[in-house]
C-alpha cells in the first residue's frame, strides 16, 4: 500500500499506539462522533485494531473492527490522518 512516496504497512495495533489512535479519532470527530479511549484500548486488547505505518513506524490510520460470533465481521471506525 502507498500513500504518494511513502510505502505504509499494514498491522495489528499494540497498547503503545493507543495515544496516536485517540488523537486520530479526536481528529475525525465530525465524522465519527465521539470514541472513548477505553473502546479503543478494549479493541487494540481484543486483536480488533489494525492500523497503518510507514517505514518509521509512524501511525497513518486505523481501522476498528468486530468479529461477531455468527462470523461475520462489523466495522465500526477507519480513520486516517
């Protein structure tokens, strides 16, 4: 995946890019409504956050997700800065 010149990565979020994931949201607010950091922590502990990188591991975006138990997969956030 590419965003101009700089090649991103995608991967599961970890607990340490829970401070970017917020900010990012913060940032989309007007299109997101709202998300409380523990949604977000409790996400990223579930192994239901990927986010995107570069090659210096800086955050671009995330992406927020369930798997429900029928086996179905609900999206509930992507956002990018």
């Amino acid at each position: 995946m590419t965003s101009g010149n700089t090649d991103l990565v995608v991967r599961r979020a970890v607990l340490a890019d829970l401070d970017v994931i917020k900010i990012i949201a913060d940032q989309n607010k007007n299109e997101l409504g709202f998300i409380v950091r523990r949604a977000l922590e409790r996400s990223i502990e579930g192994n239901e956050m990927l986010v995107a990188v570069d090659d210096s591991d800086r955050l671009s975006g995330f992406l927020q997700y369930h798997h429900r138990r029928d086996g179905y997969i609900t999206l509930y956030n992507i956002a990018v800065q």
